[in-house]
C-alpha cells in the first residue's frame, strides 16, 4: 500500500498514531503522501514499522507502506 492510499483509508486517529511513532505530524504524512518531500532512509524505516503496526489492529482495512515507496533512492535499501 503507498503512503497516500494509506492515508486516504486509515481514521483520524490512526493517522495521528502514525505521527507520534514517527515524532512527526500529520501534516508530514500528508506531504510524503502527495510526494512534496522524501522521507530520510531512518525515517523511512520508522513509518513502515508504524504503518504495520497500525495495520495489525485494523482488522485487514490497512497494509503497512513500504519503506522503499517514501525515499527519493530506494536502492540505498538493497
């Protein structure tokens, strides 16, 4: 699931647990979301363990985003 497919289907709430994991905000989201901004490799790493989380307690409504889709160079994850 990409990030904005992720945001347009998880709950206020569920997006607001995504940015506290992260220390981030929502808005954050939105941008990595819309593809404004890039997320850092450590970052990256961060919203994928959140988003599967998350995912976990929503009873199959959600799917952790892949770290390599909020990177500007996925292959620094090969």
């Amino acid at each position: 699931m990409m990030m904005r497919e992720f945001m347009r289907a998880a709950n206020k709430g569920e997006r607001s647990d995504v940015a506290a994991v992260c220390d981030s905000s929502v808005g954050y989201l939105y941008q990595l979301a819309g593809r404004h901004r890039f997320a850092s490799a450590y970052m990256a790493l961060r919203l994928e363990e959140a988003t599967r989380d998350v995912a976990e307690r929503s009873d199959g409504r959600l799917q952790a985003v892949p770290r390599r889709s909020l990177v500007r160079h996925p292959e620094i994850f090969d």
